[in-house]
C-alpha cells in the first residue's frame, strides 16, 4: 500500500519554534482511499469557531491548500474516492476534515465515540465541539482493548487488512493509534500520544509549552506518561522496518515525506 504523509493544518502556538502541524496519512488501500485523521477542513477556514475554545492556544493558520480534500485533488483523486476516515481522537485539529468527506465511514474506538457523544468532564466537553459533527458521520466503533498484541502494545484490532487501531488512552478518553503495514515495513501514527520526538527519543529539546499543553489536556496523565515509555521503548529498537510519526511534530512529518511507503 502507497501512504503519503500530509501536512493538513500548520498551527503556531506560543513559544514554540518552528511551530507544529497536522500529520496526516493518506492511504492507498485496495479497499479504496483512507485516511488517518484529517486534520483542519473547509469549514473551519468558513467558521473558525467550531474549531472551539482551543482555538487562540493553537493559532491555526488555516489554509485551503493545506486541507485534506485539497491535497487529495492535487494527488490525482476524487474525494468520493475516500471510504474510510481512522481518527486517532474526536479534537478538533484532527476531525475538521471529516465534514469534506462525507461519505466515508469514521472509524474510531468506542471509548472514544462515547466520549464525544456523552462527554463527561469541563474538558470534555471543551473539546469536542458539535459544530464538527452536525454534517452526521457515520460512526463505526471498534474495541482495541479486546484485541491481540501487536509490537508490545497490548491490544489492538484490525480495520481493514494490513490497518490496525491500537489501545492508547491517555490523551483522551479512547486515543488510539493507528498502523499501517505498507508491505516493505509498518508506519505506527501515534497521534497525540506524544507531542515532540524529544520526549520519546531524546532527540531535540521539547519546548517547555509543549509539556504544559499536553499536561493541561491530558483526561489521564499517568497514561500519558505511560505511554511516552511504551513507545520510547519502540524507538530506542531502532527498527529499519518500521516508521514512527505522531500527529503535530514538523521535524517527524518531513522525515516521513523522506522515505518511501
């Protein structure tokens, strides 16, 4: 399967260099087109408030050409074209998208499908924002938890051949990540289950905004914490067969465009 590495939302958030994206997969599947995230879409450059309340801590630019339907016309494809949509979680610089696609199938943990449509907490219920599902998607719910092992995660369940979504609440409620065997090697989108290589591999400094960010939205910090060692661990393996990309790190997202799927 050919994968492509999108950035569909630039964001500049304060004190942070270089700033951060929206990392995005599109995948060429023999099912038909899918898509990991979505990152911002053509209703949030219309309305920017149904971004939410996270909207001036992130700064998004907001771009057309930045968003997933543009770049999958630029690509050669219809966007009728996209069947199935995998989010790693409901926020909003991850679903923007989903109302440009609306045909395609969302998949995501029940966990997390619970979590946006019955939000339990102040931040909760901050986070995701109706105004990104009033187009009515078709939610399908998958349970990671209840699956097998994969690469010492404890749980995950398959989508569509050769596309797994993986357990790793922390984030929110019923983050997941998402891997992709492309046939010569994995690609494992950790989504926001880390913000900056550095905290996963040591590899540059992790701006000190960053830290606060995630602490501040984390629904579990101790997962989190967790999380960051479950997958420092993956890194550390240095496994040539195997890509590791999350949602918003730029340095990560221009390694990825590097290499070929």
């Amino acid at each position: 399967m050919k994968v492509h590495h999108l950035n569909c939302g630039s964001m500049r958030p304060p004190a942070t260099p270089g700033g951060l994206i929206c990392h995005v997969l599109l995948i060429e599947h023999p099912d038909g087109l899918m898509l990991v995230d979505t990152g911002f879409g053509l209703a949030d450059i219309a309305t920017p408030s149904r971004i939410g309340r996270a909207r001036p801590l992130i700064r998004p630019d907001l771009r057309a050409e930045e968003t997933a339907i543009h770049q999958v016309r630029k690509l050669g494809h219809a966007p009728s074209e996209v069947r199935d949509i995998v989010l790693t979680h409901g926020d909003s610089d991850h679903t923007g998208g989903l109302a440009d696609f609306p045909a395609a199938d969302v998949h995501l943990s029940a966990a997390e499908s619970e979590a946006i449509r019955h939000p339990r907490t102040f931040g909760e219920r901050g986070r995701y924002v109706p105004a990104q599902r009033s187009h009515g998607p078709r939610l399908v719910e998958h349970h990671p938890e209840r699956g097998d092992t994969w690469h010492g995660f404890a749980a995950a369940t398959e989508i569509r051949p050769g596309v797994l979504l993986i357990h790793l609440p922390g984030h929110t409620r019923g983050h997941a990540a998402v891997a992709v065997d492309t046939g010569s090697g994995w690609i494992l989108h950790a989504g926001d289950a880390f913000y900056h290589r550095g905290q996963v591999g040591g590899d540059g400094r992790v701006p000190r905004s960053l830290l606060t960010m995630e602490t501040l939205v984390a629904y579990d910090r101790s997962a989190v914490t967790g999380n960051h060692a479950r997958l420092a661990a993956l890194w550390s393996a240095n496994r040539p067969d195997l890509t590791l990309v999350n949602a918003h790190d730029p340095e990560l997202l221009r390694r990825a465009q590097e290499r070929i799927h």
